[in-house]
C-alpha cells in the first residue's frame, strides 16, 4: 500500500483521561491523528491520502501567503516559485512537499528535521526541527529553527491544524478567542489593511458557534491568557485549548464548509498559530530575522478536559 506522507510515528502516553494517542507523518511533520481516550481532537485523513487544505503541517520559513511570491532583499526583488496558481501566491512556506528526518523517538514523542536549502526566492541555508510531546493535558510542540547562511535571513513560523472536540458536530461547538486586530483581505487573500475587531462580526471574545463562522481570517494582537490563546468548546463542556508561547503573536482561523473529512464532506475549523503575519515578507509584519548561527525556538499546544 502506497503512503503517500511516508513514515507514520505513532506516539501514545497514559493519562488521567485516557491513552493520548497522536501520528505525525514523515511528509511536512503533519499531525495527522491526535486524541485522548476516545475522544478526537484533530480532523485526521486516510493513510492513503496527501493532507487536505494542509491539514496539520508545518509552515516554514513563512506561514500563509506572500503576494505574487516576491519580495524584496537589499534592494533586489526575489520571486518565489507559485505554490497557489489559482491565486499567484507563494503560500505556507518551502517545506510543505519536504520529507522531515528523524532525529530523536520515545513512546511519547518524536522530534524530527528538515532543512530549507536555499532556492528560488530564498537565498539562506535554515535547518529546522519539531518535536511532538504527549503530557499530561494534551500535546505540546516545539519549533526551532537554525540560521546556517552567511547573512541574516527571514523566518517566521505558523502551524496548520484542524481542531474538533469528538464526535460533536462542528457548527455546534463554540469558538472563543480575544484579538485586538484583523487584516482585511483582497481576493486573493492578501492584505490590505489592518483593523480593530471589538464590537465587530469579527469579534469572538465573547465566544461565537462555528456554524456561525465563514472564515479565512488572521488576526492579531491575540490575547493569551495562562498561556491560553482560543479555546473550542462543546455543548457538553469538553473543551479543546489551543496554547501559545509568547513568539505567536497572530493566529488565522479558517471554517470551510467543503473539508473532506473521514465521514464525508462537511464543515472544518482550523486554528493556526503563527509568529508573523501574512504577507510578512513585504510588510515586516512579525517578521524574525535570524542572524548568521542564531537559533529560534517556539511552542504550541492543544489541551483537552473533559
């Protein structure tokens, strides 16, 4: 049988909830599965299957879009390949089609490797890792990444996963998260302006159903609180909690209505950490430079309680 995401890790730990159980594959260190007792916490998809909509991938050296795919470096305008034809962008980064190595396995976790090699648009040698930790109340993720060129080279760093809480319908559960800002968008999902979100149809502080939502949203000046950045809750109380270190300044949240989920094709919810904004590479906007030997590390995570 053909798998398509190559090596499957499979990471499991006992706790208080049940076995936590998570897969992350070899192809863009996606999590493909990750649940706790018997309760699903992430959209998975077949074996068989390529991650739809990116689901669960890492995006690196730059999340989202960059417009057109160029940039400019010291006065040179750099093009990178086209990754979105449909839109003429260069979305989620240079490691989404890339196989990650693995460095280092327990029963309860998994870090692996790639590289970004420089290329078309990206002039810098950047060795990266992950690594996928089971704990007690959910999962927890580690990024670094490693500056190997002889100049100082731009990164920012962004997640892509699809959250659910079991078998509860998606438009039923409720999504809660505090944002000072959204960035408004073309067409082609390129922004073009940043505006505030209190008092607005944007503003989710006050939690909103999912079936409510339609978007393909990044926001800004995310509030964490206890290290809490959204939270995705069930009518019955259980609660899945997305969790940042201080480096996720910005999080897009997605909700299409045409995900191909394992039971058929139907409404998704994506919650994606990200340390730079959109479009970073011409706007700046959270964008990291790393200098020549500089190491960058940050964390996420998701957190069940039933």
């Amino acid at each position: 049988m053909s798998v398509p995401t190559g090596t499957q890790y499979i990471i499991t730990r006992a706790t208080d909830q049940g076995e936590a159980r998570a897969t992350v594959t070899e192809l863009a260190a996606s999590l493909r599965e990750f649940s706790i007792g018997d309760v699903e916490l992430v959209e998975s998809y077949a074996e068989t299957a390529m991650p739809p909509f990116a689901d669960g991938i890492v995006l690196v050296p730059w999340p989202n879009r960059v417009d057109g795919g160029q940039w400019t470096l010291n006065g040179e305008v750099q093009q990178l390949d086209i990754t979105e034809g449909d839109r003429n962008n260069a979305i989620h980064g240079l490691l989404r089609n890339t196989g990650y190595s693995l460095i280092e396995r327990t029963p309860q976790s998994v870090t692996l490797g790639a590289t970004v090699f420089p290329q078309h648009g990206y002039p810098f040698h950047v060795h990266t890792t992950v690594r996928y930790q089971l704990v007690e109340s959910g999962l927890r993720v580690t990024h670094t990444a490693t500056n190997l060129s002889d100049a100082a080279a731009p990164y920012a760093l962004g997640t892509h996963p699809f959250v659910k809480v079991g078998d509860t319908p998606i438009a039923e559960l409720t999504l809660t998260m505090t944002a000072a800002t959204r960035f408004e968008s073309n067409e082609r999902l390129i922004p073009t302006g940043e505006v505030a979100v209190a008092g607005t149809d944007f503003d989710l502080s006050g939690g909103r159903p999912v079936g409510e939502l339609d978007l393909d949203t990044a926001f800004g000046g995310v509030e964490v609180v206890n290290g809490v950045a959204a939270r995705l809750t069930a009518p019955d109380g259980r609660e899945l909690r997305l969790t940042v270190d201080e480096n996720f300044d910005f999080v897009q949240v997605f909700t299409p209505r045409n995900f191909p989920t394992l039971s058929g094709v139907g409404q998704a919810i994506a919650i994606e950490p990200m340390t730079g904004a959109p479009n970073a590479f011409n706007t700046g906007r959270g964008l990291l430079w790393l200098e020549p030997g500089a190491e960058f590390s940050a964390s996420w995570g998701l957190e069940f309680s039933a």
